[in-house]
C-alpha cells in the first residue's frame, strides 16, 4: 500500500487520503539447469531484470512475482503451474521453453482461464486463446532462412533434429519447402536433447556433402554438433561454414557460452533479436543491462523476449486494473505497443505477435554479426497464405 497522501478541500481544509496500489501476480516458468539451462537461466535473468526495473519504478500496480523452476524434468511443469495458477492465483505465467513443455501445460492453463506467455521460437501449427506467442513462428524464422539460403547455398540440404515435436515438425516443414523448391533432403537424422554421441551423423554426413544443414537440435546434443561439424572442417574443407554451413532457427547468445570458444565462428542462426542489432532503442537497453550485470554480460534473444513479456503484461494490467486473459488480450490487440523487440503487434486471431527476421554469422566475440534483415512479418502459424503465395519477399542483406 502506498503512503496516506494530503489534499485540500473546497475550503480550504487539509485532510489525508489513502492511495490502494492492486498487486498482481505473474508465475515465471523456467528451467536454470537440465539440458536446456543455459536458455533459462536468460530468460529468468530477463524476466527478474524487468520486475527489478518496474519495482524501482513504482506506479499503480504492483507487482508480485511467483517463480518455479523445472529443472528440466517435464513432469515437474504442471505440478509448479498448478501451484501458480491455483494455490497463487495467478492469472497469467510467462514461461516454458520447449513445445513438450508447453503443450503440457496449456489444458491447465485453459481449465483456470489463466494465460500463458510463449516467448520461444516453436514450430508453428498452434494458436490458443490463452497463449499469448511472443516469440516467432516458421513463416517468421525458417521460410525466410530458406529464402535467403537457398539461391546462395543450393537445394540439397541434411535435416538434424531433436526427436521430439520441435526436430520433426521443423524437419517435415523443410522436407515440404524443399520439395516446392525443386530440392532435394539429402538425409534426416534425430538425436536425444542429451545425447552428445554424434559420431553416426558425422558419418552420414560425410557421405552425402550437402550444401548446407538444417540443425534443429537443441542443448547438449546442439553444441556436440556444431563441435563435431567444426572438426570435420578442419580435415575436410567442404565442410567449412562458407561453403556448408549449419543453419539454426534456436542458437542464442546465451548458448553460445556453453559450445568450446571459436568452434561455431561462421555458423547461422535465425532470429527475431541479435544483441548486435543496431537500434536506438537497443543501445539505451543494452546500457541498462550493462549497468545491472556489468559491461561483460552478454544479452539473448531469450533475455530480450522474457523481458519483453514481463513489462508487456505489466503495462497491461497497470493500464487497465485488471489481470483476467479476456482483459489483457483485449488490451493486447488494440494496437502495437513498443518493446525491446521493437513496437509490438498481437494479432487477435492468431494471439500471436508479428516480429521481424534477422540472420546473424557467429563472430570471435561469442557474438552475431546480422547479415540479412526484413522488418517485422505477420505471424502465420498454420502457413495458410504463406505457402500459397508463390513469391517469397526478398530480404534486405546487411552489408
């Protein structure tokens, strides 16, 4: 409750009067270790920085967060937002990180009318009225990176997958892409998000030379790929990343840490943010960080969208006193709204948010130096007009 304030009357007398600030609480639905725990710690990260900065904002909300950490272990998801959703009462959690987690916990969250917010990059096929998708789908990430690649690099791609929806759903959507575009899947291999053993796919690889690998695998496996692949390079230059690059739509800043130093240089990754993003807006919230973490702290995708979310919902409920999905997705979709993404729009069919496309190349620094841009693409998560229109937009090339 804020401080008793003074006012005056019609006549002049002063009294005191109190001003009720409505707390409101969100579930923030991470995991900071397991297999993918070098993603989550970023998005906690982001989120808590973003609450960091509201509380020292004050206003007429305040905010009360309620964490739950996974551990990676899918059955803990529903127990932890269970907990949030009924023992905490809140209406809205902005967390999980893998579509296995996610579509676990969505009949929960529609059963107590609460509303998910969805910040990954997902494989599409999916729209809920109680999710709320922040981050891109595939007309937003792999349909312009096959744009983009396949008249530079060639039509004959291996697919590598996590086996789970994530690694067959990306992988059938390329099978089809190639097939429109007269190319051909030269191989398809699926591996454990924990397995590091990649010796077969190395193999399989060698034999069929492609022009370039679509690397849907995340975690251990991921960063056990990209560190075979740079060995292959090294005792046969076809596989160097000029002349056959792997090609990510999930590999972020905050990932690249956990890959040994200089293995991924030349590598590329699809994304609605790059910290290299030279932006006004950018460079003000980058100092922020810097000033909160020190100048070394590096900041993902993942660190972005979370925070993103955070002050999205924030600013929501403040504006409007109220928490309940009906009255935030109405605020949502009344017009565009600025974030560290850029300005923000929530298309009411769809729930999701229209965001732009950046294809970075890992440079020394563990960063990404963005290379192609187009600005911010309406969602299509079920490719019902993407795939029709025969004539993909060109992206602009950063020089």
């Amino acid at each position: 409750m804020a401080p008793p304030r003074l006012s005056w009357d019609a006549c002049g007398a002063f009294y005191f009067f109190e001003v009720r600030v409505k707390t409101f609480r969100v579930g923030i639905l991470y995991s900071t270790t397991g297999p993918y725990g070098a993603i989550g710690r970023d998005c906690r990260a982001g989120a808590e920085f973003a609450i960091e900065e509201l509380e020292k904002a004050g206003g007429a909300a305040r905010i009360e967060p309620v964490f739950g950490d996974p551990g990676g272990q899918p059955e803990r998801y529903l127990d932890l937002i269970r907990a949030m959703l009924r023992g905490n009462q809140c209406r809205n959690v902005i967390g999980t990180i893998t579509s296995l987690s996610r579509k676990d916990v969505i009949p929960l969250v529609e059963k107590h009318d609460g509303l998910l917010w969805y910040i990954c990059p997902y494989e599409g096929f999916e729209a809920n009225e109680n999710v709320i998708y922040t981050g891109a789908c595939p007309n937003q990430h792999l349909i312009p990176l096959f744009d983009y690649m396949l008249p530079r690099h060639g039509k004959r791609v291996y697919l590598a997958g996590a086996n789970y929806v994530w690694g067959w759903e990306m992988n059938r959507l390329a099978r089809e892409l190639l097939t429109r575009a007269g190319g051909e899947v030269l191989g398809e291999r699926y591996l454990p998000i924990e397995e590091t053993d990649v010796g077969l796919l190395i193999a399989d690889l060698e034999r069929h030379r492609p022009d370039f690998i679509l690397n849907n695998m995340i975690g251990p496996s991921s960063y056990a790929f990209l560190a075979a692949v740079r060995r292959l390079a090294e005792r046969d230059p076809a596989f160097a990343p000029e002349r056959c690059p792997v090609l990510s739509c999930d590999l972020t800043e905050c990932e690249l840490g956990e890959i040994e130093p200089g293995i991924a240089v030349g590598q590329l990754s699809a994304a609605s943010y790059f910290e290299s993003l030279e932006s006004r807006e950018n460079r003000i919230f980058k100092q922020r960080v810097a000033a909160r973490f020190g100048a070394g702290r590096r900041v993902s995708g993942f660190f972005a969208g979370a925070y993103a979310a955070v002050k999205l919902w924030a600013e929501a409920v403040t504006e409007i006193s109220r928490d309940d999905p009906a009255s935030v997705r109405g605020f949502l979709h009344a017009r565009p709204r600025q974030t560290v993404l850029g300005p923000l729009a929530i298309d009411p069919r769809t729930n999701h948010a229209a965001l732009p496309f950046h294809l970075g190349r890992i440079n020394e620094q563990s960063g990404f130096d963005v290379i192609a841009s187009r600005g911010a693409i309406v969602a299509d998560p079920y490719l019902v007009g993407t795939l029709a229109n025969e004539h993909a937009p060109h992206l602009r090339v950063v020089q």
